[in-house]
C-alpha cells in the first residue's frame, strides 16, 4: 500500500510538472506558435497527441501496477487481469478507461466475495469445532462416570460374593459342627444312662445287702456283737455305698452340666446360622441389585460411547476440513486485504488520471472556441 501511495504521489508531481510547463509554454511562446503553426495554437496542436499519450500512459501504468501486484502475490487471477486490462488499453473502444475501471471494479468485488466467503467459512468452522470439542469433553466425562461407577458396582459386587462365599462356608462348618456335637451328646447320654443304671442298679443292690444285714445284726444282736463281724460288713457296704452314690452324682452332674453346654451352644449355633442366613440373604440381593444396576450402567455407557465415537469421527472429519482454512486463513486474509487495497490504489490511480485528462479535453475545447485567451 505504501508503494502505491509513493507512485500516486509521484504522478500528481508528475502532473503538476506538466501544468507548470503549459503555463510557461502559453505565455512565452506566442509569436513563435503563430509564425510556426500559423492560426493553430502550438499548446491545442500538442494537447490532442499529448492527451491520448497521457491516457495511454495512465492505462498502462495501472496495468503494470496490477501486474507488478499479481507477481508479489503470486496471483493468476490479478495476471489474468493485468492481460485483460492491457487488451482493453490497446483496445479501439471509446472508453478504454472505463472498461478498465469495470474490470478492477469487478475483481475487487470477486475478491471481496471470496474473503467473505472464506470468513464465513473460518466462523463456521470456528463453531463446529468448538461446540464438537465441547461435546467431545461431555461425551468423555460421562463415559468415565459411568465406567467409574460401574467398576465400584462390580468391586462390591464381587467383594459381596466373597462374603457369601466365606458366609456359606462358615454356615456348612456350624452345620457339621452341630453334628458333630449331636452325635457326641448322643453318645455322652447313652453312656451316661447306661452308667446311670449300672450305678443306680449297683447302689441299690449295696443298699438291699445293708438292709438285709442290718435286719439280720438287729434280729441277732448277741451273734453279732460276740463276733464283731457285723459292723465291719455293714460298714465296708455303707462305704461301698457312699462310693456308689457319690460317682452317681458325679454321673448325674456331668450329664447335666454336658447336656446344659450343649444345649447352650446349640442355641448359639441357631442364633449364628439365623445371623448368617439373613447376611447372606442381604448379601445375595444386594450384591444382585449392583448387578442390575451395573448391567442397565453398562447400556448406557455403550449408548453414550456410541455417541463418543460418532462425535470423534465427525471431529477427524471437521478438522480435516478445517485444519486447512484454519492453517491459510489469516496469510489468505492479509493476502486478500493487500490485493484489494493494491486494486483500489490503480483504480484511485486511473481514476485521478482520467479526471485530470478529461479536465485537459474541456480546457482544450474551450480554447479551440475562444472562450480562454491565447
């Protein structure tokens, strides 16, 4: 822009020079005109062959500015131009000057299309991969909960199903722990009643044999008081039955301490089974309610990764498309936006040309009707 402001600049010198020098040419070349080119004025002989040079010359400056502007941009459309317009100048038409307007006007249009176009687009995709990447994240945030919380769901899910397993195996060791325990109560009553009647039986045997003596010693008292033998019988009996009541209440008190244990632990074995029957239970459905709920998880999350991957690959696909216009976008703007202003500076350029020849023409025909003094 700058280069077209300097060459602007020089050709208004340029004209300025040129508008001096007509003024001198008027005022000091009178007589000689009238002597060299009799009634002619010198200055209205050279203005028609230097008013077509001067327009000649403007056509030709623009398109070597437009040319020189189609090589620094390596542009085949301002080439394309530069041709075009160069044929309008060497063309016969009546108003090459205005076809060359038209063409400039015309490409300065296009191009303003085109940067407008390319805006639109870089806006469009500007906005689809914000709001695709937007719901990239969403996508993915909400597929990483649901596999976060399907994985706790299956965590304790299994962790649930050990329990039960451990609670299961407990309950068949208190099963065959009862069992056991059964058969050894069994056992222990049987022994226990079969040594209660051997004790009971035995006890009352020693206990008829006192009888029967301590009748017999009472009946006979002399007998046994000469012989001394009676108490001495009678008391190893009573000893023998001391011995035999106190191991029958030894027997008695053991089978009833036994059978009180057993009874105990049996009840507590109850109390556990019942305790780890319900664990289970509660284990059982909850540990199936986390399955439930982690199959409906898992559909969702599917559904939601679909979802996902129809976003990603319409992301590769935006940004195939984008990456481009994103990577050109701002060289192709500045690209455009120098093209534009180097076009509007040649049409400015022509512009000012065609206004200071057209002035020239009407100062010239004002001259050749007498209305400007010689």
């Amino acid at each position: 822009a700058e280069d077209f402001e300097s060459e602007t600049k020089s050709r208004a010198e340029e004209l300025q020079a040129i508008a001096k020098a007509k003024q001198i040419i008027i005022e000091a070349t009178g007589g000689a005109e009238s002597i060299s080119y009799g009634g002619a004025s010198f200055v209205q002989t050279a203005a028609r062959s230097r008013l077509s040079s001067k327009a000649d010359l403007a056509g030709f400056e623009v398109v070597r500015m437009v040319r020189d502007l189609a090589r620094k941009h390596s542009s085949q459309g301002l080439m394309l131009l530069a041709q075009r317009m160069s044929s309008a100048a060497h063309s016969q038409s009546a108003d090459p000057f205005g076809k060359i307007k038209g063409l400039i006007s015309d490409m300065i249009e296009k191009l303003s299309a085109e940067a407008a176009a390319d805006a639109t687009r870089k806006t469009y995709c500007d906005k689809q991969l914000l709001e695709t990447n937007e719901k990239k994240t969403e996508r993915t945030t909400e597929v990483e909960k649901l596999s976060t919380k399907i994985d706790q769901m299956t965590a304790k899910s299994s962790s649930l199903k050990e329990e039960v397993a451990a609670l299961q195996q407990a309950l068949s060791e208190l099963f065959s722990s009862q069992a056991q325990m059964d058969k050894l109560r069994s056992d222990e009553n049987a022994v226990y009643k079969s040594s209660q009647a051997d004790m009971e039986q035995g006890l009352s045997g020693v206990q008829m044999a006192l009888k029967v003596l301590t009748d017999y010693y009472a009946k006979d008292a002399a007998h046994g008081s000469a012989s001394g033998s009676s108490s001495g019988i009678i008391g190893l009996l009573e000893v023998v039955e001391s011995d035999f009541s106190k191991n029958l209440a030894e027997i008695v008190s053991t089978e009833e301490a036994a059978a009180a244990a057993y009874e105990q632990e049996t009840k507590d074995n109850a109390v556990e089974k019942t305790m780890k029957e319900k664990d289970v239970e509660h284990k059982v459905k909850e540990s199936a309610y986390l399955d439930k709920e982690s199959a409906a998880l898992s559909v969702d999350r599917s559904n939601v990764q679909a979802e996902l991957d129809a976003i990603l690959e319409y992301l590769s696909k935006i940004q195939a498309e984008c990456t481009e216009v994103a990577g050109t976008y701002a060289d192709k703007k500045a690209r455009r936006e120098a093209e534009i202003a180097g076009l509007k500076a040649a049409l400015d350029t022509l512009e000012s040309e065609t206004a200071l020849v057209q002035r020239h023409a009407v100062h010239r025909r004002f001259r050749g009707f007498g209305i400007i003094a010689a």
